[in-house]
C-alpha cells in the first residue's frame, strides 16, 4: 500500500471520528507555501487544525510522538494564514491524531486535543 494511500485512509477515519464528536468538517488538506494542515474543523467553542500521522501497526515510533517542533512551527503559521483568509471568533486550538491500520484498515486511534501550541516556538513573523 502507498504511503499517500495510508494517509488516506487515516485521514478518512479521524473525519469520521471528529464528526461523530460533534465537529463540522471545512477543510482538508489546506496548503499554503510552506506547510500544510490535514484537516480543519470546527465545533460551537473552537477551530481545530487537526495533524493526522496514520501508521502501520508494526511501526516503532505511534503517529502522536512523531511531530516535531519544526512541524508544530509550520502547521501554526498555516493556521494563522487559514485564519487570515477565513475570520472567525472561535478558539484555535492544535490537535494530533495518530491512526493505526492492519491490513489496511483501521485498528485505532490515538487523538490527542490541544497537542501543542505557539509558547516556546520562537515564532517570527
């Protein structure tokens, strides 16, 4: 299976999730120069830029462990400029979700709420 499948299929699942939890879908796979985030939902309190690193079962390192500081870095300057083109007064909140398949289907998912955000990234703008 190709590595942009699996994303695929995580990516595909953590919607499903987010939305039997009350969120709506408005966007996937939103890029600028530079970063891109998986997907972007949102609920009645928050906006939530969802990171998703799907695995599979037989990896060393879960999907929620593997995002680094340059990545979190990235997805809040995306975030800030998805927030630019599409104003609103919810929370931005950054979560991570770590999907794990077997046989190509999806065995769990690890989703972890507010996984990160700005204080200690040195961002510069």
């Amino acid at each position: 299976m190709k590595t942009t499948e699996i994303g695929r299929i995580g990516e595909e699942a953590v919607c499903t999730f987010l939305q039997k939890n009350g969120y709506k879908i408005v966007c996937r796979n939103y890029r600028i120069s530079g970063g891109e985030i998986d997907i972007i939902a949102e609920n009645n309190e928050y906006r939530v830029f969802v990171e998703v690193k799907t695995r599979k079962s037989s990896g060393a390192v879960k999907g929620i462990e593997s995002v680094t500081s340059g990545q979190q870095k990235r997805i809040i300057c995306t975030a800030i400029n998805y927030d630019i083109e599409h104003e609103s007064f919810l929370q931005p909140r950054y979560d991570i979700a770590g999907v794990v398949l077997k046989s190509g289907k999806v065995v769990s998912i690890d989703y972890l709420e507010n996984a990160f955000d700005a204080t200690g990234l040195d961002m510069i703008f």
